[in-house]
C-alpha cells in the first residue's frame, strides 16, 4: 500500500494505494499518529484503495476519534464498491462522514 | 485439492494470501469475490497467527479446494493450538456509534458475512474451520 498525503492549511488528505490490511495498517496507524498536530480537517481518499479489513477498520476508527477529540473532522472520499460493502457490514457506513 | 503449510505468524500472511489469490485466479474468479475471499482470509489466518499458539508459535495449514459441479471454492484453515469455535462468539453489536465502539471484534464478523458459508470443527486436537464461497456459475 502507499500513502500519499497532501496538506494545505488545516487540511490533510491521506490518499492510500492497494490494500488495507492486516499487514499495512500499522503503516497508516503510524502515520495517521504522527500526521495529526493542527489538522482540522482529515481527508482519506480511497480511489485507489482496493480493499480493506478490519484491522483497516481498526485504524479509521482510531483517527476518527482522534480528530473528534482535536475538535476536527475526518472524511472519506472515493470510496468503491468492495470497501462500501464493508462499511455497510460493519455499521460503519453510519459512524463515518463518506462522500 | 490442494494444500500449504505456513508459519502461524503475520509475517506469513503474504505468503498465504499469494497462496489463495493464484489459486483463485487460476479459477478464473472475479476480482469482487477474490476480494471478499481475501478478506476472511485475512481475518482468519491473522486470528490463528495472533491468539492460537502461546509464544512458542506453530503451524498454520491451508487446503483449496473447488467443486465443479456446484462453482462453490473453499478454504480450510488448520491448526493445532488451543481449541478455539471462532462461530461459538456472538456477532458484535454494529449499531453503536464511534464513541462506544471497542477496538476490536470485528474480524470474524466480517469474514463470516464475506463468504456463502462456514463450518468448524475440532478434531485430532486440531481446529479445523472451513469458509465456502461461490465462485462462479455452473
């Protein structure tokens, strides 16, 4: 998987490439950890994400939690059907923002 | 059928997962259900590699197997650790809201609403779990 972020004022976007999962997590976990000072607006774009598992899940959960607590916002975007499907399985379809 | 013995171990789960996609692929399966096969796969062999064995480690076996007739792909996990029904669990609770959410508990959950089907048994002191899933039409 690759992260490419992009950050303009308060607002990062975390565009991610191919799968989220039990091995890669932790990757975006670390960076999602050390990324965060003075963002108010969290953006991940999933164009390119393939797929994800729960310890992807896992990670998102923990970000959205972090931007709530830094009174910020987190989004994401672009998502396919594959990833949807998870979401919708999981109940976090109704947790997170998905444009 | 066929079958590959793994390191129960995270840092095996490439290997796994390239174990399982050629052999779907050779099926000629569809990426979407490549991917939800993946899916319960990475939740599976992830739950062996993390919680059966105690630091010791062991021993993570997979079997592939196809039934033409019906179109129907399936995977057998087998290990030797401590027995664990991974269906005896209750499914999670998944109307709760960010804020009361736990960490966890959602592997299993997603694996078993990615495939058609999935058994369990203990047997020769080995767990024996095995997901269906149609592959194709017949």
């Amino acid at each position: 998987m690759t992260i490419n972020k992009t950050q303009n004022n308060g607002t990062l976007t975390m565009a991610l490439e191919g799968h989220l999962d039990t091995m890669t997590a932790p990757e975006l976990e670390q960076e999602v950890n050390s990324s965060l000072d003075g963002v108010t607006e969290l953006i991940m774009d999933f164009e390119k994400l393939d797929y994800i598992s729960s310890a992807g899940l896992r990670v998102l959960l923990s970000a959205h939690k972090l931007m709530a607590k830094q009174q910020g916002s987190m989004k994401v975007v672009h998502v396919n059907e594959i990833v949807m499907e998870v979401f919708e399985v999981t109940g976090f379809a109704d947790i997170l923002t998905i444009e | 059928m066929i079958e590959q013995t793994f390191d129960a171990t995270i840092a095996c789960f490439p290997q796994a997962s390239m174990f399982v996609d050629g052999w779907l692929e050779s099926l000629g399966c569809g990426i979407k259900i490549q991917m939800q096969i993946d899916l319960a796969l990475d939740e599976l062999f992830t739950n062996i590699a993390s919680y059966a064995y105690g630091p010791e480690g062991g021993k993570a076996t997979l079997q592939l197997d196809f039934d033409e007739t019906t179109g129907v792909a399936s995977v057998t996990f087998i290990d030797s650790g401590m027995p664990y029904d991974p269906l005896a669990k209750p499914d999670p609770d998944v109307t709760l809201s960010a804020e009361e959410r736990g960490i966890g508990g959602l592997g299993i959950y997603m694996a078993k609403k990615a495939v058609d089907k999935m058994e369990y048994r203990y047997e020769n002191n080995q767990n024996i779990l095995t997901v269906y899933k149609k592959i194709k039409e017949v």
